[in-house]
C-alpha cells in the first residue's frame, strides 16, 4: 500500500484506540511508552495516572519473528468482536515480534501461507482495516513477512 | 518451630459430577481427610479453604459444624490451592497450630473462560481483534521454546498419550481411557503447535488434606509425609505471561524457577533427589517446559528423557501419575492440592495400580494466571 492510499484510509477508519500507532512520512509505527525512570519499553502505553511515568517513543516498523500460533478456531465474544461467524470466520496467525533494541510486540500476522512463518524471520508493519461485529471498520495493525 | 506433616488426605473425583455442586464435592473431600485419620470436625484447629468458581470456601461451615474454628478463604488463581497448603504450612510450623485441614474446590463451567480485557488492566482492542485466548500464550511460549531447543511436536504428543495412560490407572481421575500418540498428534488443531487432546479443560472435583505438627502426630498415633519445603512466588520483569501485548527483551526467570530454587533451598534436596513429580500441565508444552523450569532436566534434554520412557510409570522419573491435569482436568481451588494429594499416595505407598517403588521425595509445582507458581517438597 502506497503511503497516500493508507493516509486515505486512515482517513475513512478511525483507529481502533487513540495513542496506538502513527502513520509517519516514512511508514507506520506503533507507538510505545519508554517509561522515565529506567528506560524500560512497554506496547501499548499504559493509561492512566500510570501513564505519566512513560513518554511516547517511536516503535521500529521492522523487527524479527519471536515466535507464532495460528488461531484455528473463532475465538469467544466477548470479547472477540470480529465481524465473521462460525461459519465464515478464517484462522489467523499471531505472534510476537522483536523490535530491535526496543520491545517485543504482539500482533496478528498476514501471511499467505502460515507453513511460511519461521522464528527469527524479517517483519514489517503494517495499518489494515479490521470488520467489528458493530458493522463498524476500525483500523488496526498487522506485522507481514517482508518480502 | 514445628516440623509438618501430612497425616489425612481425600478427594472427589475430578471431571464432571452432575446434580452434585463444588461446594458438596469439597465436603466430600474433607470428610474423607477426616475419615483417612480417624477424626471429626471438631478437632480441626484451623483451615484454609478455596474455590475460584463455586462460591465462598467458608460455605461449607455449615455442613461440617459450626465449631467455631478460624478459617480462611484463600484466592490466588491458578495456584489456590498450593497457597491454601502453604497457609497451613505456616500455622503448624510457627508453632501457632497443632493441627488443621487445607482444603479445596471449584465446577466451572464447559469450555475455555470468556476474559474481559479491562479487569486484567488491558485495552479494550487486544480482546476485539483476537488476542486474548490463554491457548495462544501456551502455544506462542512451547513454539518458541520448541524452536529454541529441538523440541517436536510428537514429543508433546508422548507427554498428552502418558497423562490418558496414566488416567487410566486413577480412580480420581476423569479421562479414563488411553489415547495413542498418533491420535492425539492428528487430532484438530486448537493453537498450533498444540492439538485438542494437548489441552486441559476446566472441570470439578475438590481435594482435603490434613496437617499435623510432629508432637500432635505422634500423639494421635499417625503417619504421614513431611513438607519439607513450600514456597509460593509471582512473575518478575522478563517473565512470559499470559495477555502481554508485550514483552522485554532481556528475559527474565519464570515465577516457577523462582518458587522451585525456594523450596529446594528450604527443603535442602537437590533435584536429583526427586523420585515422582507432579508438575503443571495445562497443556503437553506446559509440562515440557516445567521439567526445565523446576530443575528436573536441562532445557531440550525432555526430548530424549520423553522419548525413552523416563517420565512414565516406571522411568527414572515419573511425572503427574495420575494424569496430571490433561487427565484430571483443572477445577482450579482444588487442582494444587490434588497434585499434593497424589504425592501423598505416592510416599505411604497407596497408589495402587500407579505405584512408584521406593518413592520417597515427592515434588509438586502449580503454576497459572496472573503468573504465579506454587511448589511443595514432601518427604515420606
């Protein structure tokens, strides 16, 4: 997706939580708290009175596979709010993704084929659409296998 | 100070019990204890009692007899019930109590729980898109450790075909009926890398067990193994818990080797001194990873020691011989003790059927939501 085509989209959907991610001149980030007193990274930012311990930071929109699963069944409402069914709801993968120097994050994982995913492999961010059972879209993130 | 011993020791089954509550299987379980001892009610000095889904422990009051006696609802999720046993621990051993009764027990309902974001302090979106299912963080920690250690799926597939195998020898257990590997590795995939028969359920049952200081014990005429160590400890920066939208990259210690690395210091064994151990199994991985975790093996060497047959009845080291919860299910007041209980059977040697010869430490480690863990250390 080019960057005006997100920056449209974005438009269209508002995010899915204020303070998440950001889409900047050269891509999506995510954005995390870096907490004041010793550093220590955290996804997403705490709210709250807690908050104030922390200043946004920039997360890296590229980082490594730390490890997966593959949801193969739709899972609970609540508070799953997807708007698929039994019958139509496709798995997904998810996983965690080490952000280099940062934090690890967790993300649901795009990937055409989940026999594809391997540990320690390259990931990209990016912003998609995500149906709510409310016939609302929002956007949300995924991480990708960069190609 | 006191020494501790576990002199009585009941159960309900566990699994499924229609028309009979948690509150009545909890009854049961105690009055068995009493039963296995020989004493009533009355002569319990103290008792800490859970239930996470089955209402106030203290509700069994009544049924027992109002005499008066201090008890204390214990609540400290998934490991309830060795919390409960470790309460007691102390009453006996700071001199306080001669002798009491830790008991638990919980009915939850069918299938996995329904979590809400906002009580477990997190946005409403990580539960919107999907991401908050306790199976995904069991399969998201085994994949990356099958991945760090050489660890295969058929290996997961042992640890489930043991737990049926054993179920099988156990009265109080709930799967009762053997389920090959092969079965188990093809069976419907949950979560991967774990399938349907690699998961415990939520279930029933409720378990007693009866404490005594060395003098009273000695006074009633009664045996029993001794806790030669009990710890309960909570996860630390770096810990891999369940609903963590992150994590940091410098890892840090399980609450699990944190509790284990206490009660082996207390207890003053080594983990080669271990002869049966009944450690958490919420799901194969779980139990994997938990050999490591308690000291039992070095990481990856559960694959060869699986493999060979040493976890089974009648390897080097036989682990969960009732089935641990893959057979029993994990009605969660009672679960910690049930694994207590069973090392109890173990050390007076009546597990008949499942029997360790010469068993004479027993270990036993719960572990669960928010991230605690539990270990006791029983000396026959």
């Amino acid at each position: 997706m080019s960057l005006s085509a997100a920056a449209a989209q974005e438009a269209d959907t508002p995010p899915m939580a204020a303070n998440l991610f950001e889409i900047a001149a050269d891509g999506p980030h995510l954005i995390g708290g870096r907490r004041k007193s010793d550093g220590r990274v955290v996804f997403p930012t705490p709210s709250g009175a807690e908050g104030q311990k922390y200043e946004a930071v920039k997360l890296a929109s590229e980082g490594k596979l730390w490890s997966y699963t593959i949801q193969r069944f739709r899972p609970k409402s609540p508070p799953y709010m997807g708007a698929d069914d039994e019958k139509t709801f496709q798995p997904f993968a998810l996983g965690y993704i080490e952000l280099p120097g940062q934090v690890i994050v967790e993300s649901r994982i795009e990937v055409d084929t989940f026999a594809r995913l391997k540990i320690g492999m390259p990931m990209r961010l990016a912003i998609v659409p995500f149906a709510r059972a409310d016939g609302k879209t929002v956007s949300s993130y995924v991480f990708r296998p960069v190609q | 100070m006191s020494e501790v011993h576990i002199v009585g020791a009941g159960i309900h089954p566990f699994g499924r019990t229609d028309g009979r509550s948690g509150l009545d299987q909890g009854i049961y379980a105690v009055r068995e204890a009493l039963a296995d001892v020989g004493l009533e009610w009355k002569d319990m000095q103290f008792a800490f009692g859970g239930s996470s889904a089955a209402g106030s422990a203290d509700a069994m009051l009544p049924h027992l007899g109002l005499t008066g006696v201090q008890f204390i609802n214990v609540a400290n999720g998934c490991a309830t019930g060795g919390s409960s046993l470790l309460s007691g621990y102390w009453a006996i051993k700071s001199g306080e109590f001669d002798i009491g009764i830790v008991t638990g027990f919980d009915k939850h309902p069918r299938g996995a729980f329904n979590p809400d974001p906002e009580a477990s302090g997190l946005p409403r979106w990580y539960g919107d898109v999907g991401m908050m299912l306790t199976t995904q963080f069991f399969a998201l920690k085994i994949q990356r450790y099958m991945s760090l250690y050489g660890i295969t799926p058929m290996t997961l597939a042992r640890v489930a075909e043991k737990a049926f195998e054993n179920g099988s020898k156990t009265p109080h257990a709930w799967r009762r009926e053997p389920v090959d590997a092969k079965t188990i590795l093809q069976a419907q995939m949950l979560s991967d890398p774990l399938t349907k028969y690699m998961f415990c359920s939520p279930a029933e049952g409720g378990a007693a067990l009866i404490l005594a200081s060395d003098k009273k014990m000695r006074e009633l005429g009664l045996k029993g193994p001794r806790v030669l160590g009990a710890a309960v400890r909570t996860r630390v920066n770096g810990s891999f818990e369940v609903f963590s939208p992150s994590l940091d990259i410098e890892r840090g210690p399980s609450p699990t080797e944190i509790a284990s690395k206490a009660a082996y210091e207390m207890a003053g064994v080594a983990p080669t001194d271990i002869d049966v151990a009944q450690i958490q199994d919420t799901e194969s991985g779980a139990e994997v990873m938990h050999m490591a975790e308690n000291g039992l093996c070095q990481n990856g060497e559960q694959e060869k020691l699986i493999a060979d047959g040493e976890t089974r009845l009648g390897g080097k080291l036989p682990i969960n011989t009732d089935g641990g919860c893959l057979a029993c299910g994990e009605p969660i007041g009672a679960s910690g003790l049930r694994q207590v209980y069973e090392n109890v059977q173990q050390l007076r040697g009546r597990a008949e059927g499942r029997q360790v010869e010469n068993a004479n430490i027993g270990y036993s480690q719960v572990y669960g939501a928010p991230g605690l863990s539990a270990v006791a250390i029983l000396a026959a």
